[in-house]
C-alpha cells in the first residue's frame, strides 16, 4: 500500500460515503481537506484514511463502506444520526479491553441500528468504550436477553490486554 495526500477527488467521494453511511454532513466532520489515503496495488481503489499519522477509517471493499477507528468515532461521537449503544457501567472496562457487546448489557441502542451497521458504544456517562459492528438491529439490542448485540473491533484499552489473555 502507498500512503499519499488524498486528491479533490478522493476526499469529495470518500466524504459522499461517509454521508451516506451515517448521515448527511457527516463526512466533512470525520474527514478534512489533509486527509492522506492509502490505495490498494491490486485494485487501485482507496483503503485506509489517515490523518496526521492517525487512522480514521478503513474503506471496506466488499460492503463499500467505512470501518471507524476509535480517532473516527471521537470525530463523531457528538454527531447527530450517528449508530450508537450505551451500555451499563459494570461492563464498561471489559467492554474498553475489547470484549463484545452481549444484548443483555445494552441500556440505549438508537432505533435506526441495523444489523450490520457500524456503532459507537458508549458508557453510561457518554464516553467512547469502543467500535464495532452491530449483530442485531437497535431494537432487538434493547430486548434481547442473550447473544452478541455488538462485535467489538477495537476498545479504547484494547492494549491493556495482556497477550497470553491472562
């Protein structure tokens, strides 16, 4: 992969994504005019964003949309429309270090969630505890009592996870 400043071009299209995805104005807030963009050699097409060395999102190939980093969540955490869960504060640092989000956990699941949707998970007192992509819709989030609601990509201590998982 090659990391360039991204053209007019790139930026226009990347941010149109990010519009659609989330909500209209969304992609201007998550991705300025210094954006740098890694191109894939196979395909030739956008994969990584990055800003200043920070990684802010990843094209997905496949579903034509974004995969947030946390500095992309941060981006969007107070913007309106945006897919996000609050969970209860007990499962919070579990929740930070990488662990899924279990349906019984979740106090507040915004109803426009789909299944496959990317979300913010938020604690109780609305910070960022992680990203990933929901398993069931806003809804059922709310009144399910078993199962993964949300597959945790990153939490925000991901690293204070040992690597022998102990």
């Amino acid at each position: 992969m090659v990391i360039k400043r991204a053209s007019y071009w790139v930026i226009r299209k990347i941010r149109m994504i990010a519009d659609y995805q989330f909500s209209a104005g969304t992609g201007s807030c998550l991705f300025s005019n210094e954006i740098d963009s890694s191109i894939s050699r196979k395909t030739g097409k956008v994969k990584e964003i990055r800003e200043g060395g920070n990684y802010i999102a990843t094209l997905n190939p496949k579903s034509g949309t974004f995969s947030l980093s946390l500095e992309g969540a941060r981006r969007l955490l107070h913007k309106h429309g945006i897919p996000r869960a609050t969970v209860m504060s007990e499962f919070a640092s579990l929740i930070s270090k990488g662990g899924n989000v279990f349906a019984k956990h979740i106090i507040e699941a915004e109803e426009g969630i789909r299944a496959g949707n990317e979300v913010i998970v938020l604690s109780e007192d609305s910070s960022l505890l992680a990203v990933g992509h929901s398993l069931l819709s806003g809804d059922e989030a709310k009144r399910f009592k078993r199962g993964i609601a949300i597959k945790v990509r990153r939490g925000v201590n991901a690293n204070d996870v040992s690597k022998n998982g102990s």
